[in-house]
C-alpha cells in the first residue's frame, strides 16, 4: 500500500518504544525508511527492541533512555536527540493505566497515570516544538490517545482525563503551531492487545466476550495501527492538521469499553487492588 521509501529521510523519535503498540510502529516506522529513536525507562529492553529492528532492516535505529516524567530529563534527551540531527517527528506513545474504582484512588496511584501520560507527553512535544520554531523547521507530532476522549471510561478515570488532555493540546497546537510548519494529529486506537495493557485492563474475571461484541468481531492488528500512524506522519497527510483519527472497528459506536465493570463485586475489586499493588 505505501511506497518503500515513505518515511526516508524523516527522523522519528517514539516514546515507549520498546515494547507494545510503540515498537510496532516503530518497525514499520524503519521498514518504511526512517531513522528511528527510541525512548524510555528499560534500556535492555530498548536495545534488544532496537538490535531486532536492525537485524530484519538493516535500518538505522537508536535508544535513549528516559523518564518522561521528569521534565529536565526529557529537555537532557532532545539535546541530545538534536546534537546529531534535528528531529522530524515526535510520536508521543508512552503511557499508563489501571482499572480502578475511582474514589479508592490514592494521590500517588493518579499520578501514576497522569505523570507519564499526560506530562510526559507535554514535556516531549514542548521539546520538540521548541527547537523546530527556533531553527524555523517543520515538524509533526503525532499523540496516541483513545476511545476515552470520545466516550469517557468509568474505572480509567485518569487515563481518560489525560488523553482527553493530550486531545485538547492536539487541537490547540494545530492552530498555534500550523502556521510555523508543525502539524499535531492524533490517533485514537480501540482494543490493540498488548500484554502490558492486557494485564493492567482485562486482568481475570472481567468479560471473556468482549472483542466478539465489536462491531467487526475482532480486536486490531498491531500492523494496522502502524501503518495509520505511518501515513499520518508522512508528507503524504500534509493536510491533516488537529485530528483525531479514531481506529478501534466502531465499538466506541457501542459503549466505552468499561460496563462490565459495574458489575464488578467488593471482592472483586480488592482482588484486582491486592494484586496491583504486588506488582
């Protein structure tokens, strides 16, 4: 469906890169002709993620490691992100989530989520947009969101409020960034399965016929959330600018994804709290 050389010559800098839906794109990302950074806490993670990439490839892909949610280290990592090159695109991916009744949430467990998922994203793309206006670049963010920002989603409250936030951003740094060359868009994926977020979101005893009840029956391809991310990067979607690009097979069409849970039991959720906080 795309050209071979797509994305050569761009500069991608995904956060959470190494594992999940992040990596994924970031293959297809390289496959397409990219030069790929990687970034994020686990750096052997990073490197054996980006030793793949470069052995199916042959491409050029690099880690950093960095916790976004320190503000003076994601300044740190786009110095040095920019001491060998400029940046082209920034893909805002990391993130965190948990289901949870929301008024047993502590301070510290709904900063859990909006630190990396919210600041952290804000913290990357002022980064970068600061150094694309200074040196007079284009440039193009693209923000992984959800279904949530649509819907809303009980038990995520959260998670919910920062992509709602990350979506607000999207839409406002399109009209101040646009007219300097830096376009923000944004992807809202339904049921991707990974198992970091399958563990965090569907743990056991919650609905088993969920991904049957979409609208398509199935749950996404980590290929097709790729390579929509891929073209929407590309010069090729030159013209969208402060969208959200909704990918989940209809089902937000249905519900937020979170009614079963309010089905949920006290035991239900002290189980789901117990086995939380051992991880």
């Amino acid at each position: 469906m795309f050209e071979k050389g797509l994305l050569a010559g761009k500069r991608i800098l995904v956060t959470g890169g190494g594992s999940g839906l992040g990596a994924a794109m970031g293959r297809r990302f390289v496959e397409l002709g990219a030069e790929l950074i990687i970034c994020g806490r686990r750096l052997e993670l990073l490197e054996a993620t980006a030793a793949r990439m470069r052995d199916d490839f042959d491409g050029k892909v690099n880690v950093i490691r960095c916790d976004i949610r320190d503000g003076a280290a994601v300044d740190a990592m786009m110095d040095a992100v920019w001491r060998a090159a400029p940046l082209d695109v920034l893909v805002n991916n990391a993130a965190a989530t948990f289901i949870a009744q929301t008024e047993q949430l502590s301070f510290r467990a709904a900063d859990a989520i909006l630190a990396p998922t919210l600041h952290g994203a804000m913290y990357c793309t002022l980064g970068a947009g600061k150094r694309w206006i200074e040196a007079g670049r284009k440039g193009v963010v693209l923000s992984i969101l959800s279904t949530s920002t649509i819907t809303g989603r009980a038990f995520a409250v959260p998670s919910a409020m920062a992509k709602s936030a990350i979506l607000a951003m999207t839409r406002s740094l399109a009209v101040e960034w646009g007219p300097k060359g830096i376009r923000t868009v944004a992807i809202a994926p339904g049921a991707f399965p990974t198992p970091g977020a399958s563990g965090q979101l569907r743990p056991e005893g919650r609905d088993e016929g969920w991904a049957s009840r979409n609208p398509l029956g199935r749950v996404g391809e980590h290929d097709e959330l790729a390579s929509l991310a891929s073209f929407l990067i590309s010069d090729s979607a030159g013209y969208i600018n402060g969208e959200m690009v909704v990918q989940d097979g209809g089902a937000h069409l249905r519900g937020s994804g979170a009614e079963d849970l309010l089905q949920w039991s006290d035991a239900q959720w002290e189980k789901q709290r117990t086995a939380r906080s051992k991880s």
